[in-house]
C-alpha cells in the first residue's frame, strides 16, 4: 500500500466554492416540495452541517418539525441539486486561488487531500466535480453530512477513512483543515487539527484570528503561503 502521511481536508462552501445562488435555489425547491408552500427565509449557513441548516429553516418558517422532515429534505435537496448540476457550470465559480492551492498540494510527497463539509455526499461531489476540482481530491475518504455527526467528528471520520485506505495512521499533528468560518475553527480544535482559516466566506480576519485559527489568510491566491502554512503546521 502507498504511504502517505499527511492529510489535507478542505471545506467546499465559500473555501473552495461559491454555489450559493444554486444552493439557495435548490433550497427553495426542496423545501416546496418537502412541505408543500414556499420557502420564506434560510438561515446562516456557515460552518454549519446540512441537518442544522434544514432544522434552522424549518423552525425559521414556522414548520413542526417531526422526525420525517430531515431524511425527506435531504433527499428532495439531493434531487433539486441534481437537477441543477448544468447551473453549478454556468453560475458557479471557483474562488480565487482554490484551484492552484489545490493542485500544488497534491504534488506534495507523502501527502493526501480531501473535503470535510457540512453539504450531504451528493451535493458535495458535485459541486467540486462540476467546478473541476474532483480530480485532485480522493473523495471516497471525506468527512460528509449524513445526520449524525458534527463537523468535529466528522473530521475524526475522514482521517480514520484516509488512514484505513491509504494503510497509515494519520495523527492530529498530520491533518490540516482549510475552512473559511469561525464553527469550522472550533471543529478543528475539537478534533485537534491545525486549521488555516481563509476570509472567503462571511467571516473577516479579526473574527477568525479570535476565534483561534492557526494561520489565517485573505484568500488563496498565494498559492506559495498556502503551501507554506500546510509544511510549517505538520511540522516539514
């Protein structure tokens, strides 16, 4: 088996990506379908996994909430991005730098890369297959909403995936998280995993050095103090 011992693990949503005119479209749809009237307000979705983000719109627009309502909107969700896979193309986009930071990671030796998102497995395959990202990221061993676990121990899961396919044990002081929100900084430290915090989403800087992120960066346009930071934080 290959050895490989360090591991990468990027947030999509606002890292990587910015899909949020097709997720909120995709919402509005899963949501009229799932409960039958129009969708009113969605909450903030940062840092949050999809099952927080569903009971969130759903206490948000006045549903009673029972226990069909979260597989039900999960699976609708699915279906409505499905159905817009042709629109992650044409009104996505791949965030400045993203694509160079994630290809100069994979030339790494001894290095594998993957995602840890709050977005359900469908949903997220599809937005870095769509956007040309898919083929630097061994997406079988990523950390995925599912209903369950939290960002954290989803953290946990995909090094545990990454170490039981790659034969390798994968240490916190071996695992960097690249994410863009303050909930994501905590769910790093939960897991003890450094984390570089980039001010692509809705959080600035000073909110992500206070909320205790190891590096922090404007964006991923310099591809060499990304690189940088992921050698200096697993210790090469």
């Amino acid at each position: 088996m290959t050895t490989l011992n360090r591991l990468v693990l990027w947030n999509i949503d606002h890292t990587l990506v910015d899909v949020g005119r097709i997720t909120r479209d995709a919402y509005a749809d899963a949501f009229q379908r799932t409960i039958g009237r129009p969708l009113v307000r969605l909450p903030p979705t940062p840092g949050r996994t999809e099952s927080e983000i569903i009971f969130e719109t759903l206490a948000f627009n006045d549903v009673v909430t029972t226990d069909d309502h979260l597989p039900a909107l999960m699976t609708a969700l699915a279906a409505s991005f499905a159905a817009r896979r042709a629109d992650l193309k044409s009104h996505g986009r791949v965030l400045a730098g993203a694509r160079e930071a994630v290809t100069a990671l994979s030339r790494l030796p001894d290095t594998a890369q993957s995602v840890l998102t709050g977005s359900i497995q469908p949903n997220a395959v599809l937005k870095v297959t769509e956007l040309g990202l898919a083929d630097r990221l061994d997406l079988e061993v990523g950390g995925y909403e599912n209903g369950v676990y939290s960002k954290a121990a989803l953290l946990e899961l995909a090094r545990t995936r990454a170490g039981e396919k790659h034969g390798v044990r994968y240490p916190e002081t071996a695992t960097v998280f690249i994410a863009d929100s303050p909930r994501d900084v905590q769910a790093a430290h939960i897991a003890r995993s450094a984390i570089i915090a980039v001010a692509t989403g809705s959080a600035t800087e000073a909110e992500l050095r206070g909320a205790g992120a190891d590096v922090v960066l404007a964006t991923l346009a310099d591809t060499d103090a990304v690189v940088r930071a992921v050698l200096e934080l697993t210790g090469r």
